[in-house]
C-alpha cells in the first residue's frame, strides 16, 4: 500500500509561474489536507477537503487553490508563484473523525526565485 | 481557540539519557493530543494519540506521554535515548470545526543525540 504520493519531490521555479502540486493518496479517507513546513513555524494548514467535492481554507490559503474532483486526488496549485512560497509542502489524509490520525506524504520541496 | 505550544526548538542528550520533550496545550474543551515524529527528508509519523481514555499514552519506539489536565500539558518521554531517535517532534491538537478535524501543530522540537 503507498498510502500517500506526492508529486515533484522538489522543484525550482520561476516568480510568476504557475505550479501545480499533486496529491494521491489510495486509503480510500474522506480527509485530505495541505500543509507548508517551515523552519521555526511548525506547519500550517492551507487548504482542507473533508470529502469530495468540498474543500475549505486553513490558516495561510493566499496565494494557493486546491480541487478535490474525486476521493483520491487533491492537487494544490500555485496561480503565480512568490518567493514567500519557498517551503516544503506536506499533504496528508485522514477518516475525518476527531480521534483519527493524519497520514503524511514525504513532502515537496519548493523554491521560488 | 485550540493550540499547543512545545517549549524548546532543541533538546539535546546523551545516548542512553532520559529524553523529555514539552507540550503544553489550549483548549475550552476536552482536547485531543497527538506527537508526531519527522525524520530527515520524510514526512510526519504517529507517536502516539491521547482520545481520554487512559491519561499515560504509550506509542511507538518506547515512548510516552501522560495528560495532566491540571497542568494543562502532554509531556513526551522515553526512558533512554537512542541514536536513531534523533529527529524532529511535533506535538498537536484536534479541532473539530463544523464536523470536520483538523490538527493544529506546534513550532517543533529537535532531538538531538549524542553517542
């Protein structure tokens, strides 16, 4: 079982060039988020889905959009992408329930110049 | 609001030491608490989670945590420190918002373990 798959690993991009980053994840959760690692700030949610169809905002959404067309995919994308968005993107799934536990990708590494 | 707060960005001990590193949390209503682990280059791991029922938790790799509500703290430890244990530690809490959880995490803490 992969659980969750994560696309590019890392990337180097352009200001103003838009990026998409994917997320698949083959557990079947209703749940999938998107979080931005970085250093002395822990991570911070961007966006949420909590089934498909839906998505919602988290804490730092500017900048970021997310789809969720299906159980499986949640791509987050980048419109035009901003030094201030060099970070190492997390995505993560979970049942949905208060109790459950997250399931992490091994993260993309971004950095915009 | 529901938040935790991890005293310490760097912890270092000695291999075979105790290791204790601090999670103190905010909540108005009885919080779910979890510790994740990330080692270089991976993503996030489940320690262990606190859902109340007993209040020490054990999880993964010899770790521990026990819930103090009077404290308002969710301490991690483990008895003896190995190399391998050297990573970075993220304490968190659930937050069930219209139905939906999402973890809010806090700032980290680096373990570092010297031979």
């Amino acid at each position: 079982i992969a659980g969750i798959t994560q696309a590019p690993t890392s990337q180097i991009l352009a200001a103003g060039r838009r990026m998409t980053l994917r997320c698949t994840q083959d557990m079947r959760h209703n749940a999938m988020y998107w979080y931005r690692q970085d250093l002395g700030l822990g991570l911070r949610l961007i966006h949420y889905s909590n089934t498909a169809g839906t998505t919602g905002k988290g804490e730092v959404p500017d900048g970021y959009s997310v789809s969720r067309a299906n159980t499986d995919d949640f791509p987050l994308t980048l419109a035009s992408a901003v030094p201030s968005q060099t970070s190492v993107y997390f995505c993560a799934s979970s049942v949905g329930t208060n109790t459950g536990e997250l399931f992490f990708g091994e993260g993309s590494r971004l950095t915009v110049l | 609001a529901q938040s935790v707060t991890q005293l310490g960005s760097h912890v270092s001990v000695s291999e075979g030491a105790l290791v204790l590193l601090r999670c103190n949390y905010s909540s108005s209503v009885p919080p779910y608490l979890f510790w994740y682990v990330q080692y270089p280059n991976q993503g996030l791991q489940l320690l262990l989670k606190y859902t109340s029922a007993a209040t020490l938790v054990k999880g993964i790799n010899g770790f521990e945590a026990e819930f103090k509500k009077s404290e308002t703290s969710f301490h991690l430890t483990k008895p003896s420190a190995h190399m391998s244990d050297a990573a970075e530690y993220f304490c968190a809490v659930s937050v069930m918002n219209t139905g939906f959880q999402k973890l809010v995490f806090g700032t980290g803490t680096r373990l570092l373990v010297s031979p």
